[in-house]
C-alpha cells in the first residue's frame, strides 16, 4: 500500500509501492479508481488513472492488485459493448441508472450469473496441452464458442462434465505433470499487453472479400494481414471502417472505437442489430464484439482500449475463426500516448509523440497474422486481421503516426476529401493507395477467378494512371483536341471510376458486391474499351460508340439483381459486339 504525493491529471505518483510490478493494476483513493502502473523508481510509482482523477489529492491511498492489466475471455463476449478497460457499459447503466459511467465501478466483464450449456469434446483420462479444446458452447447462431486449455497448462483430465455452468463453475479438473489439480472454470485471463501464443505464423494467401469493388479488385488485403484508412476529416474513414465491418468474408469483427465521436458509436450500435450477415443470415451483432471509448471518456483508457481489442481478438483466432480488428482511430490512440508521455516529462520525438510511437504502432500490427493455434490439432488454422484509421491534422500525410503507421502496415488505403465532396464513396485515391499482397494473392485469384481477372485490374490501374497525365492535356487544349484512342481511354477510365469503383451504400445490391460480380464488370468494361479501339481504326464514329445503348446499360450493371446479373452481362456483351461493329461497317462504307 502507497500514498499520493502528487496528482497531475490521469498521471498519479504514489511512494511506499516497494511491493509492486511494473505494469501492476492499482485501486486508487477512496473510490477505488483503476490504474496501472508505467514506470518504477525506487518506491515511487507512477500510474495512469483509468478514470476522472478530479478530488484526489496527496496522502490518498493506494493498492496494488498484485496482476498486470487483463481482460476476462469466456463465452458473453460477443454482442456485448465494453469500454477502454473491458467494463460492460449496459450493465454498468443498469447498475447505476445513469447514462454517465461513474467513478470506481467495478462490475465483472462476463456475467455471473448466466448459465451457458457446456458440451464436452474430451473424456477423463485424456491428455491435454495448451490451446485443446475442452468443449464448446454455442455463444450465437453464428458462433460456436470452443473453451480452450489456458496456454500454459498441460496435463491429463481427471473429470469433465456437461450441462449449464455460469463462467466461474468448474466444468474440468486437470491434474499437471507434477501431481497438482486445478479446477477449470470457462472463463480464462489474459494480459492485453502480452500477445497470445501460437504454434506457427503462415505468410497470408486469401484475400479478405469486403464487397468494396476499389478494395477487394484493386488494393486487397489478405486474411491476416494488416491495412491503414488515412484520411482527413469527412473523407469517409468512419463509413468505410462500418462498410468492412458490416461486409467482410471473417467470423467475428471486433470494432475498437478510440478516441472518436459517440455518435459514431451510437450508428454502430443503432445499425449493426438490424443488418442481416449475407454469409450467415443472422444479425451482425451475432458476431461482433465492440469496444467504446470516446472522446469524452477518461484518456489514458483509450491508450488500453487497442490491447483490450487485440487480446478478445487473438481469443478467438486461437478457436480457428478469421477475426477482424478495426481501430478507429490509431491517431487518437497515439493522441492519449503523447498526454501521458507529456506528463511523464519524458523526451518528446517528432510532433511531441513519444520516441517509441512507432514501436508501439508496430506492437499493435504485428499482433495480426494468419496462425497455426496452439494444441494437439494439427488443423486448427486462424488468422487475424488488423485495420486501423489514421487520422492526421489537415490530412497531412507526413505528419509522424501516417508515417510510421506506413512503414508498418502492407495495405494502404488512401481517402481524399475532393472525392468525398464529389460523393464518390469509397473515397479511396486509386493513385496514391497500394497494396503489397497483390504477388502472395495471386494463385488464389488464378485459381477462382481465372488468369484473366489481375490482367485486367493490371490493365484498369494502367488506364486511370493515363487519364490522370491526359487530364492536364484536356485542361489547356480541350478534350476535342485528343486523338481518338486518347478520347477512348478517358471515356474507359470515366467507366472504372463511376461505373466500377463507386459504389452506393445505400441501396442492397450495390452496398456489397461479391467476386465474381467484379470480375465480370471489369471484363465487360475492357471488352468494351477493345470494341472501341477497333471500331476507331476501321473509322467508326466516336460519339456514336460512347452513346449506344449497351454502354448506358454497363452503367447500370451494378444494379442488376444478383440472380440475373451472369444472363444479364452475357447479353450486354452480345449487344455490345453487334452495336459497335455496325458503327465500324458504317465507317468503312463512309472511307
């Protein structure tokens, strides 16, 4: 036990802490406020304040909880909405009949009380080792949750029974190597700082399908890898962060909110129970897990609300699920390192962030990755995949955490306020975004989609790269002016962008677009561009070709219902070919 001897907003400095770790969980003060401490020197402690530090003042007690910062994982995760530090807000609503979160709660993460029904998958006598599944409880519709032998345990099962249990019952007794028993309860900790093992990392070779044609065509991410959104304010992070969250091909999402407005949260909350999953047909709640921590919430929680997320996250990859994380936003996360590094006094780097920003963007990314989990079966495959927002002031991409966070990440997905104010969504730059798991991906997309489908996106970023150095011609000496295969490439590149890359949020068929919808969109657009170019050399007529009646009909083909869309693009094709091969004989009776 310690005493306050100075207090400097969420930065707390205690003396007499000789019995306590580094990273130790305290009580602070009468109300009992949860901290953790950030460094040692001699017995003097300073801790950061997980919560509102006003009234606390020197002389005011302090306890070490003996344990570093960890989070509860058990069945009761999923569908449920934790703040920075995994304290359940509904439950602490319902427990305080206020809106607001008051100081000092503590209400457990996993309820008590709920009973979940426990299936068995081991018999007595069977020999366990860390990571084996012990039995499984049916969380959601869409989620069998599998309890797992803690890590660092093995031994043989001596007892193991099925039936309801709340999380703390014991449902197994496991007698170790050395002769010792220890009873099992559902519920398992873990440190949020400490990543959780696995037997093997694999280099990611499936792309992540997000139903976002400009990402799943054009800048990919494969499952278990890791993508950064920077953008300026309005460019369309928040929306497109909810767009991988409500569409993308993975088990679970866990949503982190850090730092960001509440309303954002509330459309979160408001829109994800009455989405419908197109992978299972059930709610999208039924397989999400959300983190809340606002800008109006205590800032120092917000720096733990990341871990807090990775670590649910890595729970769930070690059950065999393709997990997504999404931070919105890392720049509010490293907003809150500053503050704390400021109190700290310790050396500012760059733009006052700490000298290890980037050593601790790289903690969080490196936590993603496509695993083999741990324990006795051998098939067991997860992956974890890490998005995070960038945020920078003015949308200064050179500002240090866009930087950092660059050097880091394989995919980035650049938003550009110009196309947002155009109500072009995805506001993504398809000049300035890359991705680098374009040569890792490319057996995959062989296999399902054919040679064909990287050529013509190959083909697709050629054109729109030339149509941004023909747009600086056409400004000082007019589109007229062009040659015809000039004119050609920016009606085909005016095709990519509008009829292809935008998509409508709002109406069913075009917020989610699969595969192989996109693959045969890109062909009809490259197969229309190739009739062009031949029909131009035999002398067809260019207005002509750009105003047929199957090129207003490509512009529709993203709202064909999914049940026609092959019949329907077939036919646009046959049109195609025989409307612009009429305007060719035409041009070749007329030379």
């Amino acid at each position: 036990m310690g005493k306050i001897v100075k207090v400097s907003g969420p930065l707390v400095v205690a003396t007499g802490m000789e019995e306590a770790n580094m990273a130790d969980v305290v009580r602070v003060g009468e109300q009992r406020l949860i901290g953790e401490i950030l460094n040692m020197t001699g017995d003097a402690a300073s801790i950061q304040v997980y919560e509102e530090t006003s009234g606390l003042g020197p002389g005011a007690e302090v306890v070490t909880t003996g344990a570093p910062l960890s989070v509860e994982l058990g069945p009761g995760l999923i569908e449920n909405i934790y703040d920075g530090i995994q304290r359940p807000l509904e439950v602490i609503r319902e427990v305080s009949g206020s809106n607001s979160l008051p100081r000092g709660v503590e209400v457990p993460a996993l309820d008590r009380e709920k009973k979940w029904a426990f299936t068995p998958a081991v018999q007595p006598g069977t020999r366990v080792v860390g990571g084996d599944v012990l039995g499984t409880v049916q969380e959601t519709e869409s989620i069998l949750h599998k309890i797992m032998l803690p890590p660092r345990m093995k031994g043989t099962i001596v007892s193991i029974q099925g039936g309801p249990f709340t999380v703390t019952e014991t449902v197994a007794v496991l007698e170790q190597e050395d002769g010792s028993r220890v009873e099992l309860p559902m519920m398992q900790k873990w440190p949020v700082r400490v990543g959780r093992p696995y037997k093997h990392k694999y280099p990611p070779v499936v792309p992540l399908q997000s139903g976002q044609r400009i990402v799943d065509t054009f800048f990919p991410v494969a499952k278990g890898g890791t993508a950064a959104i920077p953008g300026p304010f309005g460019s369309g992070k928040t929306v497109m962060q909810h767009a991988l969250a409500k569409w993308s091909d993975v088990d679970l999402v866990v949503y982190i909110g850090c730092g960001e407005r509440g309303n954002e949260m509330t459309d979160v909350l408001r829109e994800f129970p009455e989405l419908v999953d197109p992978r299972t047909g059930q709610s999208l709640m039924k397989r999400t897990v959300l983190i809340a921590n606002t800008s109006d919430m205590p800032v120092a929680a917000r720096e733990a609300s990341i871990y807090t997320g990775i670590t649910i996250a890595e729970y769930f990859r070690d059950m065999g699920y393709a997990v997504a994380v999404i931070a919105d936003s890392t720049s509010r996360w490293a907003e809150a390192l500053r503050e704390m590094s400021g109190r700290l006094e310790e050396m500012p780097g760059e733009e006052g962030y700490p000298a290890y920003l980037s050593s601790r963007l790289a903690q969080f990314y490196e936590r993603a990755g496509s695993v083999a989990c741990l324990g006795s079966d051998e098939d067991r495959r997860g992956s974890l995949t890490a998005v995070g927002a960038v945020s920078p002031p003015g949308g200064d991409l050179s500002e240090p955490v866009s930087q950092a966070t660059m050097r880091i990440v394989k995919v980035f997905w650049a938003l550009d306020s110009s196309l947002a104010y155009r109500r072009h969504f995805p506001a993504i730059n398809w000049l300035n975004s890359y991705s680098l798991y374009l040569d890792s991906l490319k057996p995959w997309y062989d296999e399902h989609l054919g040679k064909d489908f990287l050529q013509n996106r190959e083909w697709a970023m050629a054109v729109l790269q030339e149509e941004a150095s023909l747009n600086e011609i056409v400004q000082l000496v007019g589109k007229d002016s062009l040659s015809a295969r000039d004119q050609i490439t920016l009606e085909t590149a005016k095709m990519i962008r509008e009829d292809f890359l935008q998509q409508n949020s709002f109406v069913d068929i075009d917020s989610y677009s699969e595969y192989d919808r996109q693959a045969r969109m890109l062909a009809l657009i490259r197969e229309y561009d190739g009739h062009c170019r031949e029909a131009a050399e035999r002398g067809g007529d260019l207005a002509q070709m750009f105003s047929i009646p199957a090129r207003e009909k490509i512009g529709r083909a993203k709202s064909v219902p999914a049940n026609q869309y092959m019949d329907n693009y077939a036919n646009i094709m046959v049109e195609m070919d025989e409307e612009i091969n009429a305007i060719a004989e035409k041009g070749e009776e007329a030379l």
